[in-house]
C-alpha cells in the first residue's frame, strides 16, 4: 500500500515491479474524458520536466542526503518519501489524488483552509505537503525548485479541455469511505495488513527501499521516514480513502472498482497503520485556530479524526466549547479510531448553536 508511482506522464515506467496488464495514460484517460485529458509530453518545457522529477523523487534531491537545507539546517524531506508516494503515477493517476487541476484549483489568490486560517495558493499547498506528508521544512517561495514545481503542475493542467472547468474534471481526490458507526478496529486492520500488504511493506511497515534511486519502491507506513502525524494521511478519514482506491497495489486494476480493498477492510487497516509511530511536530498544535472569513471559529470545522490535538472541542457540561479551561470531550483514542458521528455531532450542534449550518 501507499506504494510510490511508477508511471511517467507519457506511458507506463520501467520499474521492474510493473504489471503489464497496469493501466497508462489512454486509460486514465477514459476516466478523465470528457473534461480532462493528459498532455502531450513533448510540450513540456525544461522547468516542468525538472518538477516532474522532483515529484517523482523528492528526498533524492531534497532529503537528508541531498545538499540543499532550509534555514534551520533541516533538509527539505524530512522522512524518505516523494511526492508519489500518494500522488501516484507522478500525479495523474485517476482516483490517487492526481496533481492536475492542482494549478487551477489553487490558483491566486488560493482557497481558504480553516485548518491553517490562511488561503492555500499553489505554493502554500505545495510546501503544506513539504512539512506535513513528507515532515520537513516549506521550499522558498522564490527557489528554483519551487518554480519548477509549479511548472510541472501547471503543464499537466493544460489537459483540462476547452469548455470545462477543473471542477468538472472526474477522478479527483480518492474514492470515498463511508465512516463505520464503530471504531476502526486496528486488531483485525493488522490481519489484513499481514494478507494484503506485508508482500511489499514488510512486516516492519519499512517499505523496499531503492539505494541506488535514493527512493522507495515501496514505501514506509510508520516509522521516522513515513508520513506525518499532522499530514491528511495522518487522519484515517484520509488514509481509508486512499488504501480503498488504490490498494492492494499488486492486485488492483484501477479501471475495476471491484479488485480494490473493501472500505471496512480499508478503515480497519488504516487503523492498523495509525496505531503505530509517526512523525510529529508541534508546530501545527494551533491548526484550527483562529476564525474564518465568514466570522465562523474554525475549530468547529476541524476533522474529527485529527488526533494530534485531541483536546478540541471540549466540554462544558456537555457542549462543545473552545474553552482551555474545560476538559477534552472525547478521547484521543476515538479521535484516531473513531466512533467519529459522535464528534461530528457535537461540533454541528456547536456550529448551529451559534447560527451557522
């Protein structure tokens, strides 16, 4: 699972892992059409072939054994992953969260994240992968590596066809998993990791490592060089997401929704995979703070399987509150395995409290 791409743009890679009955370029097509349709790879420009290489191999020009370090001295990458490792087939797999309409849909001034009480333009999100998913340091906004990047995400939405809207463009994000009315069980997720996953993320969860390519041909699921506590993929509302649509790698056709992993086997394996170490930094403590521009508190919006702050909301007296004084209303053991109606509950009941929907 979570295994990095291996295609490029134009057609399937040669990574020697590769199935030959995988899908390329003409079948994601057929997912994408009518709004979407992969560029033509000779129209990429030099900047946007270097940032598709960046995306491809992130840590191998950016991590710990690369020369680049941000101000602090940290390097840019602070586990082993790349960009691919969720945004599979270098972003433009259907259903992997492709990275196509990124430039579109980010575009300045960018889209308010209550998470950050700040408007995500491409660069912000951008280096929101760097420091979450990939636990490391923001890129300069002004770096050359930053701009390629761009570059990259703006020739791949050039596929967006005339007439269309990124908006309609299908196959975005990942499928969606509906929530279990209980906890996600992390005892029968590790049964499930044992026949679905451990082929090629070992019994450790370390991935298959690649030296010579300085990138994982499968990649961590926990440990000091996987995801961020404080990443999308650190919530399971997220990770069931992406093992329902893209896993088992080594079994899954992407065109047939019936080879993927079923969504409770998917919440449950996620469980599993949370269960265990992640990189943590304190700096995102304050996510969900502040208000939003339409004067809601943006605490009332937060994920309720976002477990590294668990406090929020707390309870006064039963209601939900943003008051340090109160005590957390759930655990954060159900904030990580949920049952998560309860927690969406409070926090709709503290939003109409207060006039909003």
């Amino acid at each position: 699972m979570l295994a990095a791409g291996i295609f490029s743009v134009a057609q399937v890679g040669d990574d020697p892992v590769a199935h030959a009955s995988e899908p390329g370029p003409s079948e994601f097509n057929s997912i994408f059409a009518p709004a979407y349709q992969l560029p033509d790879p000779a129209g990429m420009s030099a900047a946007a072939a270097s940032g598709k290489e960046l995306v491809h191999s992130t840590y191998k020009y950016l991590g710990a054994e690369s020369a680049p370090r941000a101000t602090n001295g940290l390097p840019y990458v602070g586990n082993k992953l790349a960009c691919t490792s969720c945004h599979m087939a270098d972003g433009t797999q259907p259903n992997a969260s492709p990275l196509i309409v990124v430039a579109k849909k980010y575009a300045a001034p960018g889209i308010f994240s209550a998470r950050e009480n700040a408007l995500r333009d491409v660069p912000v999100r951008v280096n929101g992968c760097f420091e979450r998913s990939l636990a490391g340091e923001p890129l300069p906004v002004d770096s050359q590596w930053m701009k390629d990047i761009e570059a990259y995400l703006g020739f791949l939405a050039t596929g967006i066809q005339p007439g269309y809207t990124h908006t309609q463009v299908p196959g975005q994000g990942f499928p969606a998993v509906a929530k279990l009315t209980r906890a996600a069980d992390a005892v029968r997720g590790a049964e499930i990791y044992e026949d679905n996953c451990k082929s090629c993320h070992q019994e450790d969860g370390s991935g298959v490592w690649l030296a010579d390519e300085k990138r994982y041909r499968y990649p961590a699921l926990w440990g000091n060089n996987s995801f961020g506590l404080m990443s999308g993929m650190g919530r399971l509302s997220t990770t069931a997401t992406m093992i329902h649509g893209t896993m088992p790698r080594d079994k899954v056709d992407v065109m047939d929704v019936s080879t993927r992993l079923s969504q409770t086997d998917a919440v449950d394996v996620s469980a599993f995979l949370l269960s265990k170490s992640h990189p943590y930094n304190n700096r995102f403590v304050s996510d969900w703070t502040g208000v939003g521009p339409s004067g809601m508190p943006n605490w009332l919006t937060r994920d309720s399987s976002a477990s590294y702050d668990f406090t929020m909301p707390r309870s006064d007296a039963g209601v939900a509150t943003d008051n340090p004084a109160m005590p957390p209303m759930f655990t954060r053991e159900q904030h990580i395995y949920g049952p998560f109606q309860p927690i969406d509950a409070a926090l709709k009941a503290a939003r109409n409290a207060r006039g909003y929907p």
